[in-house]
C-alpha cells in the first residue's frame, strides 16, 4: 500500500493521512519478526498477486461456462 498511501499525501497534501494504516503495518511486521516469520517482499508479492488474479478469473470464467449448461427435462 505505501504507493497508494504516498499519492494520497501527495494530492491531499497531508503528510499524516493512513498514518494509522502504516503504525498497523509496523506493529504486524514487529510481531511477523517475534514469530519467527520473513519479511514481507512486495516483489514477490506482486507476483503471487498477479498469480491470484489468473486463478479467480479461470474460476470465474468456469462459473459463468456453468451457467450456460442447461439442463435436459427427463421427464
């Protein structure tokens, strides 16, 4: 989010604004750190991102290929 979070600043011209949103970001990289977890990669998560998008929407276009079945009556 810190691209988000620095052109909303920017355009609102306030160096304070998500200030909340990045304390919850430190406090949570603080406990990931305590646990034992890695540091967050924005590269990496950029990928896995990308990664996500493509599954949903193969998900999505099965669902909607679904819809499109119709049923025989066997009545």
């Amino acid at each position: 989010m810190r691209p988000f979070v620095r052109k909303y600043r920017v355009q609102n011209e306030d160096p304070t604004e998500y200030a909340n949103f990045e304390w919850l970001a430190g406090t949570m990289g603080e406990l990931d750190r305590r646990a034992g977890a890695s540091d967050f990669d924005e590269g990496m998560f950029a990928i896995q991102l990308d990664e996500r998008i493509a599954t949903y929407q193969d998900r999505l276009r099965l669902e909607r290929a679904l819809r499109q079945v119709t049923l025989a009556d066997t009545d």
